[in-house]
C-alpha cells in the first residue's frame, strides 16, 4: 500500500485532492497533514474522516523532526504539498510569516524526504515530491485589448466564448518577477523544490495554477466573501476599479489536474493549469451578484448597489493569464466546466450550505477542533 502525504489537505484545494485522492485510490494510505490554521477546517472532509485509508495527523509543516518521523514511521513513498500562506493582503500585512510558512516549511519537507528515501535500499525509485505553486510567481501582464479580444484557445470552458486581454500568456519558461510577499515566498519555495532536483536527484515536479473557486473555500477570497456579503447584504468592497483579471478554474479540475500530474507527469518538469477563463474582476463581481439574486429569489441584480469602491491593493498585479497547452498537449488534461455551470454549482453550495458558512465566518470550527485535540 502506497503512502502519501498531502500537506495543507484541510484547506479549499487541500480537502478536494484529500477526497479524491481516498475515493480512487482505496489501495493508497492517504494522511491529510495540516496544521489547522485559521484556513483549515476537517468540517470539509466530514464525508471521508471515517475511510479505512485516510489518516489525519495534525503538525506544522516547518517542524523537521516531527515530520522526518512521520515519514519514517508511515514509510511515505509520495508528497503533494498544498499547504501555504495564501492571501496577499495578509502577506502584505505580515511577510515573515509567509516567509517561514511557504519557504521554510517547503524546504523542512524537502529535506525530510531526501533524508528518509536516501537511506532506502530503493532511495528515490517510486518516490514523488510534488510541490503545488501559483500563477503569481510570473508577475503581472500586459492588458493589451483591455475590452477583451476572442480567446486564442478552444477548450469546453471557453470555447471561444469570453475574451481575452492580451496576446501574451504565462507558459512555463517564463522569467519569475514576484510583486507581492506572498509570490515572493512561493517564487522561492518553487526554486528550492527544483534545486533538490537537480542538487540530489530527487524525483521533483511543480505546477503553477490560477485562481480557483468552488466549495470549501475560507471567505476571505473574493467569491465566497462576496457570496456571504450579497446573502446578508452587506457592501462588496472593490479594488481600485474592479479592472484587474484574473484566470478563473473550478476547484474540482484542478484536482483532478494534480491527480494525472501526480501519477504521469514527467519528474522535473513544470506545469501550468489555468482555466482559460479571463475575467475582470468587476464582471465576474456582477455574474456573482445576478447568481445570488436569482437563487435566493430576489431581483437579478438588484443587489448591483452593493458595490463599494476602496483603495486599490499596494502592488496590485493587472493581469494573470495561464497557458495551460502543455499540459493538454502531453497529458491531456483539460477544464471540464463552463464557467458560468461552474458559478451556478458554486453560488448554490454556499447557498445550501449556511451552517458551514456561518461556522467558518464565526471561528467556532477552530474551537472546536482545538478542544477535540487537547483531549486527544
């Protein structure tokens, strides 16, 4: 029985890899590694906690130690390390902790892992370490066509039908210019990964995705923060003009990218996943809006008059845009979703599910998971 280790699977993309990892893997020995910051929730994987194949081991992915024994006690044979300081604002608030977290917690894995499958009779044969980054680590680009151009790619989630901003795209060989704490500490953690590759031998593997949506995710992202705000209206605070764009991908494809990643990409190589699925951030405020309104039984888009202007974010990147045609290409892997399906599931399950949102929102699942693990 393989074991693998996923760093951070209580988190939003965490716990849909941890999920689908334990549905088609039942021969794997999946652990969910996760501190449980204010991020994490095992509420998320309520459905699966009980699996014969699925552990949870609660530890902060920069204790060395504790994670060498783990590996050692659990005979691990593959990493998919999500786990991370995600949110700009707060990197901006408080780079060093996004500095130890993402960089030397990334590097406290790594090391555990060379130290522990070097000193097998196998050493790396079988073994995988798959290190999970973002779109951000490439900068900003340029937004050419700022009222969108047809989109040079056809796939099922655009097929050509929502616009792009510009000819150029990130791809994998393109030169990281970190703007913001947070993709400074991510640009880093994705060059140590690569360094192990190529200092050791170990078998390596990053991909850079753009931003994702879907269930589970903490409100303090755009789209379940707004979705709560529209349900109790409350103001919809905007950066600058709602003008920057970002490439949109739901939660369960990128899951399912890591998925085929994980078990046929190439070792050392980088991949890209992105949704081809531009929007300005102010468009995809209103999809959001007029969603709401409809399913809670309101006016579509009566609530438009939420939308609250304020200062632009220090550093605010203009354009992400993932070119995601090498994955496609040499694996096969495409989006599975039409946006505005992807929105419809995504607005519904908030909707359907307050209990959890009003939970996350109070902080009343930390309590509780801390009580439950001071008593263990």
């Amino acid at each position: 029985m393989k074991s693998i280790v996923i760093t951070g699977g209580a988190g939003f993309i965490g716990s849909h890899v941890v999920r689908l990892f334990v549905n088609k893997y039942p021969e794997y020995r999946i652990i969910n590694l996760d501190k449980l910051t204010y991020a994490g929730n095992l509420a998320n994987l309520k459905d699966i906690e009980d699996r014969p194949n699925y552990k949870f081991v609660k530890m902060d992915i920069c204790d060395f130690d504790a994670f060498y024994k783990l590996m050692q006690d659990e005979h691990v044979d593959g990493i998919i390390h999500l786990a991370a300081e995600s949110h700009v604002d707060r990197s901006i608030k408080d780079p060093f902790t996004f500095a130890q977290t993402n960089v030397m917690g990334t590097l406290s894995l790594l090391q555990a892992a060379k130290l522990y499958w070097e000193s097998l009779p196998e050493k790396y044969e079988g073994k995988r370490f798959y290190h999970i980054s973002t779109d951000e680590v490439y900068g900003a680009l340029e937004m050419t066509h700022p009222e969108g151009i047809p989109a040079p790619f056809t796939t099922k989630a655009s097929a050509d039908s929502h616009p792009a901003y510009g000819e150029k795209f990130f791809t994998e060989d393109l030169k990281y210019q970190p703007h913001s704490p947070y993709s400074a500490a991510k640009a880093s953690s994705d060059h140590f990964v690569r360094a192990f590759h190529d200092t050791y031998g170990m078998p390596t593997i990053v991909t850079n995705c753009s931003n994702n949506y879907g269930p589970y995710q903490f409100p303090e992202k755009l789209i379940p923060l707004f979705i709560n705000n529209i349900r109790h209206r409350k103001p919809l605070p905007v950066y600058g003009k709602g003008e920057n764009v970002r490439d949109w991908l739901y939660v369960e494809d990128h899951a399912r990218a890591i998925d085929l990643i994980f078990h046929k990409g190439q070792i050392a190589e980088t991949y890209n996943i992105g949704g081809f699925n531009e929007w300005k951030n102010i468009d995809i405020i209103k999809v959001v809006i007029k969603t709401v309104d409809r399913l809670l039984g309101r006016k579509e888009g009566e609530d438009m008059d939420l939308i609250t202007y304020v200062t632009d974010r220090a550093g605010h990147d203009l354009r992400y845009a993932i070119d995601s045609r090498k994955l496609q290409r040499e694996l096969g892997w495409e989006p599975s979703l039409q946006f505005e399906e992807g929105i419809e599931r995504t607005v519904r399950w908030y909707l359907d599910n307050e209990a959890w949102m009003d939970n996350v929102t109070s902080g009343d699942y930390q309590k509780y998971y801390e009580t439950m693990y001071a008593n263990r």
